[in-house]
C-alpha cells in the first residue's frame, strides 16, 4: 500500500499507538504522518493518550458498583420469591434446546427417508422423500374415492358380498 488516505491514517492511529500494525502498513502511516500535518496533529493527541493509560478509578466506585447490584438483585428476586414463581428461563436456553432436538432428530429423520448420502438436493427431492417414507393422512390421486380402496381391490367377489352383509347392506 503506497498511498493512504487520511481517513484510513486516522483510523488505523490507536492500532498504530498500541502497536498492534504489521511493518508494512506501519511504516506507510508514519510515512502519511510525515507529510500531513492534520494526521500528525491526530498522532500527537492519540500517542500521548496511549502512553497516559487508562485513566484509575475513582475511590470507591467498586463497592458502589457493588452494593447497586446486590440492591437490584434484591429488588427483582423479592417479588418472585413472594410470588412463589420461579423465574422465566432465559432465551438462549430454549435456543440451545432446539438446537440439540435438532441436531438429533436430522439423523433419525434422514435415515427414515432413506437418503443415502444424507443430503437433498431440493425441494422437490425432500418432498418425494417424506412421501414415500411417511404414511399419509389424505389419500392420494390412485388411492380412488373411498377409504381403504386399495385393501378391497384385491378382495373376491365372494368376499366383497360377505363384506357388504357384515356392513348391513
């Protein structure tokens, strides 16, 4: 990279001041600061902030962190436990849940529909596959009118008269 940009310079500044720019870019932005005043002002402000640290915290600000999240565990867990509710179960662990059914169900189901290599490549191929594998609840366009057309189809005549006396007609 030969040329940059000021926008690209001032960005990369705090990456540069905490030393965390490869050589190359490196030595492009400190070339860019040699000859862009704007940039070399920017530098200043941020290399010196760099070097102060981080600023300490004020006395007492831990046990004040502290004592506010005591108090607003407090706070939330009185009115359940006054309640007798337990608290609601956090989302992710209802994500987490289905991810683990899901995880384990695709095996099964795969195996059901007998792929052979376990992946379907669209949407037709995963439709044959459940209607072949997976028993119906509408009857089908051969299926003919009336339930159970199929199992009478290769019933005799004889058979077919018994059936009917039994059924009262």
């Amino acid at each position: 990279m030969n040329e940059m940009t000021c926008d690209h310079v001032l960005d990369r500044l705090p990456e540069l001041a905490a030393e965390r720019v490869g050589e190359p870019d490196a030595g492009a932005i400190r070339a860019h600061l040699g000859g862009c005043a704007a940039c070399a002002e920017a530098w200043s402000v941020v290399s010196l902030l760099a070097e102060a640290g981080p600023a300490p915290a004020p006395p007492g600000l831990e046990a004040r962190l502290q004592a506010a999240v005591r108090s607003d565990q407090a706070r939330t867990a009185a009115p359940a436990a006054a309640a007798g509710r337990r608290r609601s179960m956090p989302h992710w662990r209802l994500a987490a849940a289905a991810g683990i059914v899901l995880a384990l169900a695709t095996p099964v189901l795969m195996d059901r529909m007998g792929t052979e290599s376990g992946v379907l490549s669209d949407d037709l191929e995963v439709a044959e596959a459940l209607t072949e594998s997976l028993p119906s609840p509408w009857l089908g366009e051969d299926e003919g009118m009336v339930a159970g057309a199929p199992v009478l189809d290769g019933l005799s005549d004889e058979a077919l008269e018994q059936l009917l006396e039994e059924m009262g007609g």
